[in-house]
C-alpha cells in the first residue's frame, strides 16, 4: 500500500484540495499524510481558522493523518517551505510518495527544471540577479525561462512550489516519489468565486467581505465550519501593528540587524514608515518594494515581533523539523501512528506538555533546539489568537489531537 504525503496550507481547506485527494485515491489505495502548516502561513497572514479546525477540515475530506509544519519552516519562502516539509515526511520512515499540485502537467520538464535551478551556472546566474535588486521569482524566472513556454510556466505559483518540491527531493535524495497532480479549478490569486473549484484567496476575500458563500462551494466540514464562524473570530493582523510598534520602539539597531530577512538597511526603512503606518497591511506596503515583494515583508514583520534572529533561523534550518506534531486523524490514520513511532526518526507528539511546558517555555536559556522550534509554534497559535476579537479557547499546551470517526 502506497503512503502518500501531501504538503499544504488548507486555508481553508477547499474543494481543489479535495479533487487532489480523490485523484491519489483513483490511482491507488492510499493512505494520506497531510503536513499543514499552524497559525500563520508561508504569506506571513494569520490562518483564517485555527490548525485544529483546519485539520478537522482535512481529515473528514479524506486525509487520515494532518501533521503540523512547525511555524520556522511553514512562515518561510517556497524554497524553505518546501524543504522543511519534505525532510518531515521524509523522517516519518514510512512514506512512499509525495503529490504536490501545479499547473502544468509535465513532470518530466519540471523536473528538468528543478535540476537546472542547482546547476552552478544557474546559481552563479540567480546570485548576480538578485544583487541588481530583482526579487528571488524575478531572478529564478530570468534564469530559467529561456523560451515563451517556460516563461509562462515560471508565472504560475504552483509550478514554482512544485519545483522546489523536486529539487527538495533532489538535494535530500529522497526515496519519496513525485505524484504530480494538475491544478483544476479557478487561478491561486483569483478573488472572484468560480464554482466548482474556487480558489483559497476567493473564499477569505469573501468571508471578510461577509458575502455568502454556496453550500456547494465547499467540502462539508469546511462548510460547517465557516458557518459557525463569527466576524469577530476572523484574524485581524492589524491588531498586530501596535505590539509591533511597540517592539521597534524598544529595540537597539544592532538587535533589529540580527532578525532574520533584515539585511541592507531595510530595518532603516521598516523603522521610518512604521512611524506613521495607521495599519499592519499598510506598513507592510509601505515597506514593500522591487527587490522585497509583499509576502516576504509581512514575514520579516512577523520575525521582528517574534525576535527571530539570523542566528535562530540558521540552526532551524540546518536541523530541519525535530518533531512530527498530530493535529488530527481518521480511524485509518491511527493506524499509522504505530509504524511511524517504530520507523520515525522523529518524535511523534501527541501531547505538548510532554515535550515543553508553559514554565519551560519562559525561561531565557536552557531550552534544547526541539524545544525552541516547538516554543515558536505554541507562540504562533497564541499571537494569532491575539487578532482575532473573540479568540479560541484552544492552545497548543490543552488542546488534543482531533479523532474524526470518518471511515474511508
């Protein structure tokens, strides 16, 4: 029986995500390991519902198992994003394919590419673009799209997440097969809603905008959560600008220099329009330029709130994910726990105060590096607690993993 891992955001989890599952379903009998990143996602925005409810989401739409991506990898760029969820299901141990979604069908030519982009030549190519002040999609793109086809398949987001999807394989050598899976459905960015498949972007937009939604544009669980969901549970990240503000105030240049994604005065510029920014969306356009696109702002934002340093990320990233976090599980997928627990080169977390307690967590030194990286995501769930006017009651030190009794 194939294991297949799937590496995502589900945010929320939506019918696109569902047709991937059928279609790994279609071609064999499966089980399916989700790693779904916490309270914040790659784009540095606070998940519209919460890692658990999300999970719940996944799980009754046919996964069997959600694993958390700790919030070091998941609130990071493609490259990191990807690598960090590929090394996770990876340690797992039993794990036979990763399916990844893009939109071009050809994996053979992405896989060509993903190997092109680690050739010296290119690296040498992408180095020197990126100093003229092109951002790393602006200067991969002009590397590697030497013909109009190539162009326009360097312009589509998910073929950019799928090759770093194989070159993660590539770099780690992973025995993990590539099951690549065309994108269906409306485009990543598109804001309007477009049934059957409408986008992720779509469904937030229209839950802020407080437009209804179709029942049918919804797998179930997801529908019945955003039914139950409030106004006032829907993560506001401009209640993180005074904190943030807050921050600034009290920090030295030097201490704002070592956050990780500072670097070349861009602490100077943060510094100046945070000074008169009315909204966190605002300073993070402010700040946004050419060379720094939007998504890494609203990280490095993120980052400085948090005290992530250079230093913290650079241990992060050469240890990769200590840990396999459950959020939830079908009865299948409990099946699963066992033979992880024999194979996995990882711990398997069922309960965080086994690991790291409130107490632990607030002293300055001594934690392990398993502990810090853990520490950060139980920080994750609660600052994305703090946008959201009525917050949840979960947190990661009382909350167990969800059970669904959903039958394959």
């Amino acid at each position: 029986m194939e294991i297949t891992g799937i590496i995502a955001e589900y945010n929320p989890f939506h019918l696109g995500h569902r047709y991937q599952i059928e279609k790994i379903q279609e071609q064999n009998d499966s089980l399916i390991i989700a790693v779904m990143s916490g309270s914040f996602t790659q784009r540095g925005e606070a998940a519209i519902l919460d890692k658990w409810q999300r999970a719940q989401c996944a799980v009754e739409s046919g996964c069997d198992l959600v694993l958390e991506l700790p919030f070091v990898f998941a609130c990071r760029s493609a490259q990191d994003f990807a690598r960090g969820g590929v090394t996770l299901l990876q340690r797992l141990g039993i794990v036979t394919q990763l399916a990844f979604g893009a939109e071009s069908p050809d994996l053979a030519r992405l896989q060509q590419l993903a190997a092109q982009m680690d050739a010296p030549a290119s690296q040498q190519a992408l180095h020197e673009a990126i100093t003229t002040g092109q951002s790393y999609a602006q200067a991969l793109s002009q590397v590697l799209a030497i013909d109009k086809d190539t162009a326009h398949l360097m312009q589509q987001p998910n073929n950019i997440l799928a090759l770093e999807y194989l070159r993660s394989l590539r770099q780690l050598e992973s025995p993990l097969k590539p099951l690549l899976i065309q994108r269906q459905g409306a485009g990543y960015h598109e804001k309007s809603l477009h049934a059957p498949l409408a986008s992720a972007t779509a469904i937030r937009q229209a839950l802020y905008q407080q437009e209804a939604i179709p029942a049918n544009f919804l797998p179930p669980a997801t529908c019945q959560s955003i039914d139950q969901l409030q106004t006032s549970q829907l993560p506001q990240m401009d209640r993180l600008l005074l904190p943030l503000q807050v921050r600034l105030l009290n920090s030295q240049l030097a201490e704002l220099r070592s956050c990780y994604g500072i670097n070349e005065g861009l602490e100077n510029r943060i510094l100046d329009r945070s000074k008169t920014a009315a909204t966190w969306r605002e300073l993070a356009q402010a700040v946004t330029s050419k060379r720094y696109p939007s998504s890494r702002i609203a990280r490095t934002l993120l980052y400085l709130l948090l005290g992530l340093t250079k230093a913290d990320m650079a241990a992060f990233t050469a240890a990769g994910p200590l840990y396999a976090r459950l959020l939830a599980a079908s009865p299948r997928g409990k099946t699963l726990l066992r033979p992880i627990k024999e194979h996995s080169s990882i711990p398997l977390i069922t309960k965080t105060s086994q690991y790291l307690t409130t107490n632990k967590r607030r002293e300055a030194h001594g934690l392990t590096l398993l502990e810090q990286m853990l520490s950060l995501d139980t920080i994750a769930t609660e600052l994305r607690n703090l946008t959201c006017q009525l917050p949840t009651e979960r947190n990661d030190f009382q909350q167990s993993p969800i059970f669904s009794n959903r039958w394959q």
